[in-house]
C-alpha cells in the first residue's frame, strides 16, 4: 500500500511507516521517552531525506508525549511547577540550537557534528545507564537494601542560591541547575532533532534528584512543548515538515506507545534503565560504527538548492 | 580544416532549413504533456512517437536513421562530498559544488550511441551521460570538469544509482523504417517541474536535425494542497500539525484511558 508524500516527494509503504510508528511507540511508552533517537535515523534509512526526517519526527515526538503527559496528569505523577522552569530553559535552548544548526549546515558540517553527536552523547549515556542500573539489579539480588538517598548527600548543585519549592516533587532546590538542564536539552534536541527525553529523565533523578514517580511526566512536558515549537520552527523557516508522514506516524506511535507503558509495568526500574541503556548504547554504536569503519561508497551527493 | 569548417557552415545552414527542401523533418508527439503527482503515484512511463518526414529530394540514408532522446529534467545545484580519515574517523573532506545539473537525465537510442556517430560527433552535439556538460564550482571559478575527474565520475553513478540518470540503448524501437516509438521511464522520485526533451536524428553518422518538446510533471490535488501550504503558509502549516500531533495525542489518551 503505498502512499507518495507530498513534502518528502516520494512513494512509502503505508503499513511499513505505521509498523515503525508502532515499534518506536511502544519503546517510547514503555521508557517514558520520545524516540526521536530511534526514529529520525529509521526514516533516513529508508531514503527520506535527513532535514525532512528531522522536521517531521519533531511532530511525531510531540503527539505521543502529549498522549503520555495527558496519562500521567491524571495520575497526578507530573510537577507542572518544574516543567515551566525546565521550559524556560528549554526554549532559550531550542532557538540557540535552531541557530547553530542553520550555521552549521551553511559551512557543511552539519552532518559530521551530527554523527559525533549521536556517537558521544548516546555511548556516554547509554554506557553510564547499563553500569548504573547492572549495580542495582546486582545489589538487589545480593539481596542488600537499595542505595538511600541520604539527606546529607547533597551535592553542590543544591548549595546554589534562587531556591524554589516545588511542591509535587517535594524538593527545595535552586532554579539555576533547572534552567540549565531545560536549555542543555532543547539545545542538543534542536541540533539532533531529538526530543531529549533519554537524556533529561537520567539528569533530573541523578542531579535534581526528582522523585522517580514525576520524572517521566514532567520530562514529557517539556519533550511535547519543545517538539511543538521545533515543528513551528521548521515549517516556517525550512518548509520541510511532511505533515502525511507525521501523521501515519503519529497514529502508530500513539497506539505504540499505550502498549509499551503496559509492557514497562511488569519490569523493575531498574530493569527499564538496563534495557533503554542497552538500547541507547546501541544506537550510539552504531553512530561510531559508521564514523569509523571506512564507508562501502566514499562519495555521496547532496542537493544544495532546488529550482531558482 | 578549413574545408570541414565550410561543411559544417553548410550543413548548418542546411540544419536550419535555409538550404534546399533536402533534409528530413522530424515530428515528435509525446503521450502526454503533464504527468500528475496524486497520493498513489510510484513512477510512470511516458511514450513518445515519432516520424521521419522525408520527401522526394531526400538523399537516400544507407545506414539506416538513428534517434537519440535526451531527457533533461528541472537543474539544480549539488555538491559532491568525497570522505577521508581524519583522526581516525571518516568525514566529508572535500567536496565539488556542480553549477545547475539536470536533477533528472535520461539518454535514450535505438543502439549503442558510440555507434551512431564517432566521438567527435557526439561530443559536440552533446550526446550521451558520459558528454553531457558538467560544470563546476571550484574554488569560485566555473568550469567544465573533466571526464576522469573523480566526482565527476562519482555524481553521474550516484545518479544512476538512484535512477535520476540513465543511458539506454534499446529505449527507442522503430516500427517503420520512418516511424520510431521511445518509452521515457520515470521513477518514483522525480522532481517536479519543467522536462525538455531533445530529438536527435542521426542519419549516416552525422546528426540531420534535431526537435525539441517537453512535459512539465506537477502535484495536483491533496499532494499540490499540502506542498503549496507547507511553502505559502509555513507557519500556519506549523501550527496545524501541531494541532493535529495534540489531537492525535489526545484521541489516544481517550481511546485507551483504563478507568
């Protein structure tokens, strides 16, 4: 069944886009992440062009965080206090990254700083994930308590002045450290078109130590608000947001992803993290593998304008 | 030499018709002149007739006609990234900027070109992939690369590979000694826009005359609606999206909510 896409300018597989819509769904369900990482480097492999693929991924990100910010504010696990602050951030980050992103890709280096990116961001994160949550299950099996959050271990993060309460984390904590993981965030998301939400899970439990419960919630806020914003941007700026493709993966990552939350109910926390560790890991190989490993074509063509 | 300039002067002369009622005509006919991009498009074939008019001064032809169809497609500017190990990893090193190449080109004959005419020929008259113009940016000056330069070579067989470029030798079939029919494929990924096409008629190895035509490939419909939003409107476009990803997001929320 195939349908030709009016902004991508090329026939795809209906069911095979709604298929990948499903699997990343259903991974970004169950972790509580948008799968921007999987899913813009899946939709290159398929020969959509990388700056379309980007652009419509950020919509696609934006409805399945939204399904998911709407399931945990009825449960009342999001702190929409520490989402404005994080937005704040947030969108400062995404325009300084939408600015660099165009600078780049005027001086051609868009690609290789992509592809390091991805390479050093995910191996980093996704290594620290696997060793972090394989000490976990190991200590959880010796059968010790799991490591307490010690009032006394407070790192110098929350010695910073600009306290804040936030009420339904129940943490006291400076905005500085907020804002700047929020801006970290949007600004690393808009340059590798990624929603951001693997990496703002992990740093606001390890650095802001937010309870567990409101993590995922909060984080989707921000993912849906900056991905809402970036497919603004590029459909005003670049007009390459393929609204055809963002809808057939919408419908499959929406489905997706309320099988996935099911699925990430019957594994442990610290399970969940192996297994997103494992996977981000993966992703980040892959990245090296193909900066390292000399290229089967050395040569690739790119279209720098279309017609006057 | 300076006799085959005075030839190639008459012939010329002859070519434009200012000569005597001699040279043959060609009329062409294309089975279509728009080709339409609806949500179910995976490529098409058009069809292009041909005749050969001749009359009764017409000098007699041993060989036999050749025809050459050359399909050129909306230019645009592409540059060539060659990669190289730098610190161990492999990135984009140097690259050629070629100055508006057809996005899309198609060399279709009857037969092998290199036999329908000799080198010198064809090079002039530019038939053929291997002699189309090429120019390119190098260093702020333009000029035409050369045959063995490497992204030359490089951005013709990443062409071909994705099936924009092609050279065919068996595309144009005759069905009379006089009237010839050539199928121009179009893959699923064409460009949209405005096609020329060039009719060549080789006669005895030398080109006899030559007529253009040309089609225009264009979105209609759902496709032209949202392509012309996303350019005219962007952030309007922007902002629907957005509201159709929140919908989207919501009509899920509601669909599976437990309780």
């Amino acid at each position: 069944m195939q349908i030709y896409l009016p902004i991508a300018e090329l026939p795809v597989n209906v069911l095979l886009i709604l298929f990948m819509g499903l699997a990343v769904g259903f991974i970004s369900g169950m972790f509580g992440i948008g799968g921007g990482f999987l899913m813009t480097p899946l939709l290159i492999f398929i020969g959509i062009a990388p700056a379309v693929a980007v652009a419509s991924v950020a919509s696609h990100v934006a409805a399945s965080s939204f399904s998911g910010a709407i399931t945990y504010w009825r449960r009342r696990a999001l702190d929409p206090a520490l989402a404005a602050m994080l937005l704040v951030g947030g969108l400062i980050g995404t325009t300084a990254g939408v600015w660099l992103f165009t600078l780049l890709r005027a001086i051609g280096q868009l690609d290789l700083t992509i592809g390091l990116s991805y390479l050093i961001l995910l191996s980093a994160v996704g290594g620290m994930m696997v060793v972090e949550s394989l000490r976990a299950i190991i200590r959880a099996r010796e059968g010790k308590p799991a490591e307490v959050r010690r009032p006394g271990s407070h790192m110098w993060i929350h010695g910073l002045p600009l306290k804040m309460r936030f009420k339904t984390s129940k943490i006291y904590v400076s905005v500085i450290p907020i804002c700047t993981i929020g801006f970290i965030i949007g600004f690393i998301g808009a340059i590798m078109g990624i929603g951001g939400g693997f990496l703002l899970v992990p740093a606001l439990i390890y650095i802001i130590r937010v309870p567990t419960g409101v993590v995922i919630g909060t984080s989707m806020v921000l993912t849906l608000v900056t991905m809402a914003y970036a497919t603004v941007m590029h459909a005003a700026t670049n007009h390459l947001v393929d609204a055809v493709l963002a809808l057939i993966l919408m419908i499959g990552g929406v489905i997706g992803a309320q099988f996935g939350a099911r699925a990430g109910q019957r594994f442990s926390s610290e399970q969940l993290r192996l297994l997103l560790g494992i996977l981000v890991l993966a992703v980040g190989l892959r990245f090296a593998f193909d900066l390292v490993v000399q290229p089967a074509d050395l040569f690739t063509v790119r279209t720098i304008e279309g017609l006057p | 030499m300076r006799a085959a300039r005075i030839a190639a002067a008459v012939l010329a002369l002859v070519l434009a018709g200012a000569g005597p009622a001699a040279a043959e005509k060609l009329v062409i006919s294309l089975s279509s002149s728009r080709v339409l991009i609806t949500p179910n498009f995976t490529g098409a074939e058009l069809v292009l007739f041909g005749s050969v008019e001749r009359d009764a001064q017409t000098v007699a032809r041993h060989g036999g006609y050749d025809i050459v169809v050359t399909v050129t497609g909306p230019r645009e500017t592409v540059t060539t990234f060659r990669k190289a190990r730098v610190f161990g990893i492999w990135v984009n090193a140097q690259s050629r900027t070629f100055v508006r190449p057809p996005s899309y080109l198609a060399v279709l004959a009857n037969r092998q070109i290199n036999d329908i005419a000799d080198l010198d020929t064809l090079r002039r008259t530019q038939t053929g992939l291997a002699r189309t113009l090429l120019p390119q940016e190098i260093s702020g000056d333009i000029g035409d690369s050369t045959r063995g330069d490497p992204f030359r070579q490089a951005f013709l067989r990443l062409k071909v590979e994705h099936g924009l470029y092609r050279e065919q030798q068996n595309a144009v079939t005759f069905l009379t000694p006089a009237l010839f029919r050539a199928t121009v494929p179009l893959p699923d990924n064409v460009p949209t826009g405005i096609y020329e096409i060039d009719v060549k008629l080789f006669g005895d190895g030398a080109l006899l005359t030559r007529s253009p035509t040309a089609f225009e490939i264009v979105k209609v419909g759902f496709e032209q609606f949202v392509a012309g939003a996303a350019r005219d409107h962007g952030i309007l476009y922007g902002l629907a999206t957005t509201l159709m990803a929140l919908l989207t997001g919501w009509f899920a929320s509601v669909v599976f909510r437990k309780d």
